[in-house]
C-alpha cells in the first residue's frame, strides 16, 4: 500500500505531464484536490527529533505536548504508532542520614517495602517507619534527567532497587 505522500507525488507527476507544472492547475482540478486531501498544508509540523530528546529525559507526553505546541493526541499517535514508551515521573527521595545513599521511587509504600524488607499499607506508617530508622522523605516531582546518575530507583513493577546510570538505563516494565 502506497503512503499518502506516494499517492499524492504520482497525482503530481500526472497532473505535470498534462498541465507543464503544478502551480498552473486550478485547485478546482479533482485531482489537486485530492492532494490536497493526502498532503493537508495545515498540519503542523512536528519536531520528532526535539519530542525524543524530551521523552528521553523522562519528560510526560501532556508536558512534551505543551512545550512543542500539539496536542496531546499528536504525541500520544506519534508515540504508539512507533512504539515508544514514556518514563513515569517519580514523586519520592528517600535519603539515608547516615550514608550518601539515595532512593527514588513513584510510591512510598513500595520504596518502603523494599528498603526495610517489609510490608507496609500506607504512606502514613510507611513515612514514619523510614524517619525512624535515620531516612529522610521529600516528596516532590522529578523527572528521569533530574535523578543522578548512581542514585537507586524503583518503579512500582520492579521487585529491587536499579542504579541510573545515565539517560538509557531506565527500566521499562517489559524489560522486566
């Protein structure tokens, strides 16, 4: 099956060979309405280049979505039509008083639960139990680019704690 754009450079190529050039057909010609159709000038153009840089970061799709100026559904089609995944923002930095250690997660309960190899069911008691063996808690938004490179992190499909180690070393659930 033949793009839109393949389509729409054959009815070019037609249209060229009848009329000497493109720009003496009327836009009244079925057929250069048909390009039309196939090749709409009104669709914005999308830095597809830039969106990667700002996924790879670890940026949403509704924040990459606003700063290039599409909608979220551009992004959203752009990303499921090449299968790119999106990284989760992490909401936790858990940091260990008494060594340089720091853990960040998307769930307190669950960075909890991996740190002190227990089970705990909600973020009040899981807070409290961290505070009292030395860890601090800042609950913030950080985005993958902002986490440094040898800090752990855990999503909430990881059974462990992963280093980062630079922008690619993110674990995608599949990955898993």
């Amino acid at each position: 099956m033949l793009t839109n754009y393949e389509q729409a450079l054959i009815l070019i190529e037609k249209l060229e060979k009848r009329f000497g050039s493109i720009t003496k057909v009327l836009d009244s010609n079925p057929k250069m309405q048909e390009i039309h159709r196939l090749l709409p000038l009104d669709r914005p153009y999308v830095n597809y280049e830039r969106v990667n840089w700002l996924n790879r970061k670890g940026y949403s799709i509704v924040y990459i979505a606003q700063v290039t100026h599409h909608s979220k559904a551009t992004i959203s089609k752009y990303f499921s039509t090449y299968n790119i995944k999106s990284k989760q923002a992490f909401k936790y930095r858990v940091k260990s008083n008494s060594s340089t250690a720091v853990y960040y997660g998307t769930s307190l309960i669950h960075l909890t639960n991996l740190l002190l190899h227990r089970t705990f069911s909600n973020t009040a008691t899981a807070e409290r139990q961290l505070n009292m063996r030395g860890f601090s808690v800042k609950k913030s938004f950080y985005v993958w680019y902002q986490i440094p490179d040898g800090a752990y992190y855990t999503l909430n499909y990881l059974d462990h704690f992963a280093v980062k180690n630079g922008l690619d070393s993110y674990i995608y659930e599949e990955g898993c």
